[in-house]
C-alpha cells in the first residue's frame, strides 16, 4: 500500500493506492499552517486509509522547493511553518526516511499526465 500527499496552501489531500497505478480512495482536509495540527491530521487520514496494513512508500507533493538530497522541504511560500521540515517531520513515523519521496506539486502533475494522462501517447511532454 503506498500513500500519496498533496501538501496544499488551503487543503491537503491524502490518497491510498494498492497498485501505484490507481487511487483507490482519498481523504480532503483544510491545511493547518500549525504544523502539529497538520502531522496529526495526516496521520489520522494515513490511518483510516491504510487500516492497518503495511505503508510501503509515502509520496509528498508540495507548493514549493524541495531539497532532496537534504531529504527536507525547502521554502514552501504559502505553508511558511513548513519550511525546512525535514520529510519525517511531515509524516512523523508512519514510515522510515528511505520509504518517503517529496517532490514538487507541478512536477507530480506534470508526470501524472506524461504517465497516466493527455501525454501518455506521446514521447516528450512538456506540463505548463
């Protein structure tokens, strides 16, 4: 089972996939610029979905920088009490360092499409 987070400036969304091809089902909360608040909502949302079962991955997308090889956020303008959390400060212990990936929300979008969606039939995809 693997998870996927869009880290909104005015809603998160928490996704469950089983397949990595298709979202089973998701869960919309208004974000909370407190980041305790928001660790404890994601986690509660994380937990309904998975029902217990293994988390093998969390995929985080963010209105912002990401500084990957720092495994932390960079500025993120419009949730500034996230900026330079390290990824396990957004999730908590859900699952370890190596299992969470964060990109930047476009870029998912942009390979979504390129993968899944308009451009899947194409060889070069350019997402504005």
């Amino acid at each position: 089972m693997y998870i996927s987070i869009d880290l909104g400036g005015t809603n998160t969304r928490v996704a469950v996939s089983r397949d990595l091809k298709s979202i089973s089902e998701h869960i919309k909360v208004r974000t909370q610029q407190n980041v305790a608040l928001e660790k404890n909502l994601i986690k509660e949302c994380v937990g309904k979905l998975s029902e217990g079962n293994e988390i093998k991955g969390i995929c985080i997308g963010v209105p912002g920088f990401v500084k990957k090889s720092e495994k932390k956020l960079g500025k993120i303008v419009n949730i500034p009490s996230f900026s330079e959390l390290p990824f396990t400060e957004v999730v908590g212990n859900l699952v370890g360092e190596d299992k969470i990936l964060a990109e930047n929300d476009a870029t998912l979008a942009g390979l979504g499409e390129a993968v899944f969606g308009a451009g899947k039939e194409y060889e070069v995809v350019a997402y504005l």
